[in-house]
C-alpha cells in the first residue's frame, strides 16, 4: 500500500539530500525517523507496571537533584 504525502518544499529538499543514492525516498525517511516510536509501547505495559516505571523515574529525578544540592552545598 502506498500513500500520497504533502512536503513543503524544504522539507522535500533536506530527504533528498540526505537519501542514499540506493535508496527510495520511502526508504530514506524510515532511516531518518528512526526506528521504533515510543507510542509502539502503549499496549505493552499495563497501568500498575506503567505507574510503576513512572514513580521509579520520578524518585530518580528526586535522587539527582538530592544529589546535585548536596554537591552545590559543599562548595558555598
């Protein structure tokens, strides 16, 4: 299945560019993307697992600026 997609001309400008001379602007674009997007996760976690990697990540954050406090403490 192929689509029609809209490009400003800038924007069409910089795939060329950068697309490979053995490559289709198809393939040129899924290479610049990038792989996976995050939103390929959303049915791979549910909400209790989802809440847990959110509460470990937040207590992370607390950690470093704990940390980075403490550091900035002992230098005044």
């Amino acid at each position: 299945m192929s689509h029609q997609v809209r490009l400003e001309d800038d924007v069409y400008e910089r795939i060329k560019a950068n697309k490979r001379d053995d490559e289709s602007f198809s393939d040129a674009v899924g290479r610049l993307i990038g792989g996976r997007s995050l939103r390929d996760l959303r049915d791979v976690f549910d909400e209790d697992q989802v809440t847990e990697i959110r509460d470990a990540i937040e207590q992370a954050d607390q950690d470093d600026c704990d940390e980075v406090r403490d550091v900035a403490e002992r230098f005044d």
